[in-house]
C-alpha cells in the first residue's frame, strides 16, 4: 500500500476533524465563492472546508488518499442534503482521470502538505485550474510555536530517522519554498502571495481528552506513540503533549478546549 494512504487511514481523522468546523467554515467564507463555481478540495479529509464551501453554493469535488474519510465526507455531504458536494479517492501527487483547467478553484488545507512529491503537488494543482483560476493552500508552519507545528515537532523527536529523500511537509508553510514549487509549474511569482491565518481547535472536553484523541486517531501521532513505546518513552511523550496542550488551551477551565493554530495562507492566480 502507499505508505501515505496508510498513515492517514491508519486512525479515523474524523475524530480530529470534529474540532476544526468552525474554522473550516470560517475559512472557506473566505474563498470569494460564488454560486455554480468548479471547486476542487484536495486532501479534504471529511469534508471541513467542502461542505462549508457547497452551502455557499460551490460544486465541490473532494478528493482524497484514504477510503474512510472520503467515506465519511460522502456520508456527512449526504445527511446535509449537499447534491452539489462529492468525495472521490485520488493522490494529489497525480490527479488520474481529472481534466486540464477543469477548476476554477483549487483548495487544499492541511491536506496536499503531506504528500511525499510537493513539486507534482504544485504542477497537478496548476494542471487542474483554468487560466484565471485560484488556488488557496493553508499549511502548518515549521518551528511556530502554536499546537500542531509543535505536535510534529514533538512527535517527530520520538521517531526513528526518515527515509533517505524524505521531504518534509512542513516545507510547504516556509514562503521561499512554497514559491519554488510554484514557479516549476509555471506560475509568475507575482501571482503568488502568502498571509499568515489563525484555525483554531475547538472541543467540549478537557486538553488531556484531546491528546488522546491524538494518540489514538492522528496518524503521525500514532505512529510516534508506537516509536516511544518500544524504547520505554510513551509516558514521556504523552507528558510533553498533555502540558502543550494544557498551556495553549485558552478557556480557562480544563473541562473544554479552545487553542489556536497559526498556518500559512497561500494564495495563486493562475
């Protein structure tokens, strides 16, 4: 199997995503959505920004590595009555069996960022968007000291070393980076420009509820809890995490969680 598919079907993201749908909807207000605008999600998980983005009349097309959660987006677009909103497996690294310029929007949020391939990433998502498209990315930021910048930093000291020709996800919240990938695929720099946004977890249970929904449904979180315990460290690592969380949630009471995340917003004209 794709070692990528595997990662992001390994938990259920769904149990994370239940925190994200204020700001999933938030954010896709911000769009510029009109009714009957083409829209791609790619790496849409449940659907956090393409149901959001269907109820404000855009037909959404998501798409996604893992078969649970496009499973569950299929579901939740159903029970909301969204004709206009449909999930379908596919890799961002390789958009088979979808047009040329078939979108006027192409949208990817903290989804395509983890791909293994960022500069086919860049060049399918250009590939798709019709010329005077736009497409929106937001992608977490390598050293912020916000929640899930530092989950993967904490988690990822736990971890063995990566394969040789590994490139980090996190690449794609540094702007020099991000701009590279773009111009390969044939973008003017100029059309590409970068703003950093707030998406902000929200839950009605406690900081140490929320790690372990982590430790228990986020993949790269999985897979650092399973590293620790075969050297002895889980206990460590379920230490550091609880006292992150504890020291960013911004309720003031331990029985709810609210913490803010900082990403980087990238925007592209075509």
């Amino acid at each position: 199997m794709n070692p990528n598919k595997a990662l992001w079907e390994k938990g259920d993201f769904t149990r994370i995503a239940a925190t994200m749908r204020e700001s999933g909807a938030a954010l896709a207000a911000t769009f510029g959505i009109t009714p009957g605008i083409n829209m791609l999600d790619l790496g849409c998980g449940d659907g956090t920004t393409a149901l959001p983005s269907a109820q404000l009349g855009a037909d959404v097309q998501g798409v996604d590595i893992a078969s649970n959660l496009v499973a569950a987006a299929n579901k939740r677009a159903q029970a909301a009555g969204l004709s206009n909103c449909t999930f379908r497996e596919g890799d961002a690294c390789d958009l088979n069996g979808v047009r040329d310029e078939s979108f006027d929007l192409v949208v990817s949020i903290f989804g395509a960022m983890f791909a293994p391939r960022p500069l086919d990433v860049a060049r399918e998502m250009v590939r798709v968007t019709r010329p005077g498209g736009k497409i929106v990315m937001g992608n977490w930021i390598p050293g912020d000291p916000t929640l899930v910048a530092q989950i993967l930093k904490i988690s990822s000291a736990y971890m063995p070393p990566p394969p040789e020709g590994f490139v980090s996800p996190m690449l794609w919240g540094v702007t020099d980076h991000v701009t590279e990938r773009f111009v390969s695929a044939g973008i003017t720099p100029g059309n590409i420009s970068f703003s950093n946004e707030t998406f902000t977890f929200n839950a009605d249970y406690s900081p140490a509820t929320f790690v372990d929904r982590f430790k228990n449904y986020y993949g790269p979180t999985m897979n650092a809890f399973e590293a620790a315990e075969k050297n002895g460290k889980a206990a460590a690592l379920q230490q550091e995490l609880e006292q992150l969380f504890n020291s960013q949630n911004k309720t003031g009471t331990q029985n709810t969680t609210s913490i803010p995340a900082t990403f980087l917003k990238v925007t592209v004209i075509r």
